[in-house]
C-alpha cells in the first residue's frame, strides 16, 4: 500500500488541490494523510477535489483554534475502514488492507 503524507498549511487553495492531485496521480497513492488542514468541516467535494476520484472515504480531525486539523482520504478498493479514533492533534484508522490483483 502507498502512502503519502503532505503538510499543507491549509488546503483551501486550489493551487494546492491541483499539487495534492498530481502526487497522488503520480505516485499511485492508495492512501493520503493532510496535515495542518485549517477546515473545520471536510466534505465529500472537497475530498473529491483533493484526490480527483469518487471513489473514496475519508476520515478527519477538525481544525480547533489554532490546533490545525487533520485528514486521510483513501481509496475503497484498497483499504476498508473496520475502526476510527481523533481527537486534539490525532487521527487514528484501522482497517483491511485488499490484496492486490496479480
């Protein structure tokens, strides 16, 4: 499973929503972790402005003041979320990882 990480001092700009989709595009990222969000809320469109596909869940800590948020967005044909856990500074998720086709 590929994983990326990505600092992105907030995440309202599209400049960076088209960089986030490029990385995942390029890297063939099957999960994507968004530190430092400044959102309060995180919606399916901005997800899917983010990763460029439907085909996803996510799972979020929100922005509080000035503790920034947190966000994962996966795709469902490669992880299926069986647990979750967040609070102050953290995002947890436990899941099932699927095989990969050969």
């Amino acid at each position: 499973m590929k994983i990326i990480t990505f600092n992105a001092r907030g995440s309202g700009n599209p400049i960076k929503w088209k960089s986030i989709r490029k990385i995942v595009g390029l890297k063939g990222a099957q999960m994507f972790y968004i530190q430092k969000t400044k959102k309060e809320v995180i919606t399916k469109d901005l997800c899917f402005a983010l990763w460029g596909v439907h085909d996803i869940q996510w799972l979020y800590a929100p922005s509080n003041g000035v503790l920034r948020g947190l966000l994962c967005i996966w795709n469902q044909q490669s992880f299926s979320l069986t647990s979750s856990f967040y609070g102050e500074g953290f995002v947890g998720d436990g899941g099932l990882l699927e095989r990969e086709k050969l």
